[in-house]
C-alpha cells in the first residue's frame, strides 16, 4: 500500500469511531509526534556535542600521571 492508501484507510476508519475514541486517536498521533521531535533534537544536541571545541585544550595537556605512580594494580 502507497502512503496515501494507508492515510485515506485510517481516515476512513477514524470517522466510524465514536468521538472519544477519536481524541485517543488523536493523543496518540500527538504522542508519536513529540517522540520523532525528542528524536531530532537529541541528534542535534549530539551532532553539537560532537563537533564542539570546548575540551580540545585537554588534548594539549600534559600527562601528569603514569603507571609507575600507581600504588597498587588491580587485574
């Protein structure tokens, strides 16, 4: 079934339901909705994260510590 197929179908099924049913119906398309919205903008604040400068500086610093000043080794 072709997209359109499928929304005319749904249409015509949400139209024989009493009016409460409709209001779930409707609910939930909002529901479904704010979940692909949180989607986006989490893949957005990621990609931001991602390509941000904020901590390039740790790359340029000096390791103060080493293996040989630990104390104890756990295996």
């Amino acid at each position: 079934m072709t997209r359109q197929v499928l929304i005319d179908n749904t249409i015509g099924k949400i139209r024989q339901l009493p009016d409460m049913k409709i209001k779930e119906v409707n609910d939930f398309a909002e529901f479904l909705l704010s979940k692909i919205d949180d989607k986006i903008i989490q893949q957005g604040i990621q990609k931001l994260t991602s390509e941000s400068k904020a901590f390039d500086f740790l790359e340029d610093e000096e390791t103060l510590y080493s293996v040989n000043d630990l104390k104890e080794r756990y295996k």
